[in-house]
C-alpha cells in the first residue's frame, strides 16, 4: 500500500517535513510511504497511491489516481479540493481542523488586543520615531478594555470554538452564528444566531471573527451591505479565507471609517500584492497568512495522520472527516 506524501511547489513554510515521511516509514514498516514536491513526480507516483497527504490535487491528477481511496489535507479550509469528481467519489476526506483550532484561535485573540490596544498604530509610530503618546489617545487607535464588549464568530468549528473560551475567559460576551443554531451552544457562547441572521450578529459586535469555511453561500459573505451593519466603532478580524470578504468594499469602508479597523492574515490574492492600498491604511493590521504556524505544527499533524492511517488500516471510522456535500 502506497502512501503519498504531496507537497506545494515552491512553499518551506507549508511543506512537509522530511521527518514527517521518515517517522511514518519507521512506524508503518509495512507501507510504502514516498514525498514528492513538483507536478512531474506527482503524476508518476498517483497512479497506484491508496493514500494521499496533500494541500492541492488537480481534477486531472484525481482522474488519473484510480486507487485513490483517502485524502487528507492538513488545513483546515479545503475548499480546493471541493471539485465534483472527488466530491461525488467514494474517496474519504479528512482534514487538519483540529490541529489548527488552538493555533489559529491564539492568533485571533492576538489580533484583538492588538486592535484594542492601538498597537498597530504605536508599531508606525516607533517606525517613524514618533512618542505618540497624545496621538494614540485622541486618535481612532485609542486603547480600550475588551472585557465587556461582544464577540461576534461567524463560523463555529474547531477555531471558532476555540477562541469563544478563550473570548469568554476575557468577560467577553460571546455571539455566533451557525447553519443549525438550535444544536448545544460551545463552550463559552452566549447566543447563537441562524446563518439568516447575520445582520444581527454584525449589528451588535465590537468585534467580528470570520472562521467559517468556504462554500456557495459563504464567498463573498461580508459585502458593502454587511460592513454598513457593523458599529462604526467596530473591528473586523479574518482567519478564514480572503474569499469571504469583498475586499474593495472593505476598502471603501475603512477609509470611509465606517468601521474602526482590521486584523487581517488572509485574502483575496496571496501574497497579497504590492500595489494593495491595504498595505499603507494606518488602521489595518496584517499578518502574512500565518495564523496556523506554530513550532509543534508538524507534530500535532503527525498525530492526527498517524492515527488516522492506524484507522484505516484496522478499518475503523477516521476523525476529522469532511462532509464533502458541504465543505467543511
């Protein structure tokens, strides 16, 4: 049985590490386990893998992968994936939720403060040499508390839950939204509103998480309408995807101050280009997309992996199945 170990052309970051594949030869002796990092390779070696670990796979190199029976992407969003001939396949899909749910729910309350603290502003003005002191507290990046304010998560999965505890345990009051609000609240979640309600959930935050993943119904979900929802006061955070925001309305609304600011790791394009006027607005703060980086990363992947591939091989349930109807 062939395991295949894909890896983005061209991506350290996001690769997989060579011990990954090395430990998995030592412990499951009895697969043969193969890494490859270009298209070239791929093609040769799909053929005949059972098994597939990978971030990206063409509609052409799924066609051609006849014994193909599970994928597991280590992100969370796997909506590159979501081509209709692996969603109406047999081909079971697992994904790394669970191991980026802690991660990226950090990186989420550290966008907070820093949006509540005004340290993006004071970062531009150390830039610049500027003590601004009387700048900070007169100005838009004027520090505040976060206990007492709301929290709104659009998407309660793995992160959304995660940073609803961690919100909570700040006094934060925590709102969310979800496709079926009628099931069990998360930990830490005072109100769940529909999916239809988003408006609401806009209306009454001081701060809005995007975690949801990417479908039909969610690309494009914050529009010029919906910024015009939020307080004027209002911060925006995305850990999801670009996709879920139109960025050039962001963009009016933010000069526009129809909302106070952003915290942004994902977009539209990545890397996001030069020439974006996000880059130079004083009230955006950007992370180049490293929300689920962190030095234990791999390792976690590797318990997950490896306890799945023990799954499958004694014919038990994976975890962290994707609803491939849905896309999450």
């Amino acid at each position: 049985m062939k395991v295949l170990i894909i890896n983005p052309p061209g991506n350290t970051f996001w690769g997989v590490p060579e011990w990954f594949a090395e430990r998995l030869a030592k412990e499951f002796g009895q697969l043969e386990i193969v890494r490859v990092e270009n298209d070239v390779r791929v093609g040769e070696n799909l053929a005949d893998a059972e098994i597939a670990l990978t971030w990206l796979l063409k509609p052409e190199q799924f066609r051609e992968a006849k014994k193909l029976r599970w994928i597991h992407s280590p992100a969370a969003g796997v909506h590159q994936l979501m081509f209709a001939e692996l969603v109406n396949s047999d081909v079971i899909l697992t994904n790394g939720r669970e191991v980026h749910g802690t991660i990226v729910a950090e990186h989420v309350i550290a966008l907070l403060f820093a949006l509540a603290k005004g340290i993006h502003y004071a970062a531009r003005f150390q830039a610049q040499h500027v003590w601004g002191q009387e700048l900070l507290w007169k100005g838009t990046g004027r520090p505040r508390e976060v206990a007492g304010t709301t929290l709104g998560l659009v998407g309660l999965g793995s992160i959304g839950r995660a940073v609803a505890k961690s919100a909570a345990s700040l006094n934060m009051n925590v709102i969310a939204t979800r496709e079926h609000p009628e099931r069990e609240k998360p930990q830490g979640v005072a109100k769940v509103f529909g999916t239809q309600q988003l408006s609401e959930l806009l209306s009454e935050s001081d701060y809005v998480v995007l975690a949801a993943p990417v479908t039909a119904e969610t690309r494009g979900l914050i529009n010029a309408g919906q910024l015009a929802k939020m307080k004027s006061t209002a911060c925006l955070i995305n850990v999801g995807r670009g996709s879920l925001i139109d960025e050039s309305a962001l963009v009016a609304a933010l000069r526009e101050k129809k909302i106070a600011a952003a915290a942004l790791d994902v977009f539209q394009r990545e890397p996001l280009p030069a020439d974006s006027p996000l880059w130079d607005m004083e009230n955006v703060l950007i992370t180049p997309h490293t929300g689920g980086l962190a030095e234990k990363s791999w390792e976690r992947q590797y318990e997950l992996f490896s306890e799945n591939l023990r799954r499958y091989l004694a014919g038990k349930p994976l975890l962290d199945t994707v609803d491939k109807r849905q896309g999450y």
